[in-house]
C-alpha cells in the first residue's frame, strides 16, 4: 500500500509518517522558547491601538487605488498619510 498524500508543507511532503512522527514529538512537549510566535508583528515597542474611521466612497477608492499603487496595504497607506498630516517625528515608523 503507497502511503497517502496530503500535499506539501514549506516544500516538504506530508506522509502519514510525517504526521506520525509530528505527533510523537508534539505528544514529547515542546519547548515554548523554540514555538514561533503567532499573530500580527508589532508596529512599535509597544502593542498598537485600533483607530476605525469611516470613509466616504470616494476617499475609500482612492485609498484602495493608492495601496494597489504602493503595493501596500490600507493599514499602510493610512499611517503613512496620518505621519505626514501630522509631520512628527515622534510618532514611531
């Protein structure tokens, strides 16, 4: 019997014997100082606020053109323009 495929993980083939031998170490315990961290990369020092606003259809648009433009995100697009409204040098990058 060939062993089944599941696909691919980071360019390596995942058997059942992968998955066999992922289990036993998982069941072993993991050191928490080797587990990568999980979840959106801190901004600064410090967590970051969420700040929603509305927009208005028109500045919406032109805000998605400006991201496709900058091949950046929203969330990108808007702290850099509030960085330059603002022109601090103390608001961190």
């Amino acid at each position: 019997m060939m062993p089944k495929n599941y696909g691919t993980s980071g360019g390596v083939e995942i058997t059942d014997e992968v998955i066999a031998r992922l289990a036993n170490e998982a069941e072993r315990g993991y050191d928490p100082a080797r587990l990568r961290l999980r979840g959106r990369p801190r901004l600064g020092a410090t967590a970051s606020k969420v700040a929603q606003v509305r927009l208005p259809p028109e500045l919406s648009t032109a805000l998605d053109r400006r991201a496709i433009q900058d091949h950046a995100g929203r969330s990108e697009v808007i702290r850099r323009a509030l960085r330059e409204y603002l022109k601090s040098d103390t608001v961190a990058r």
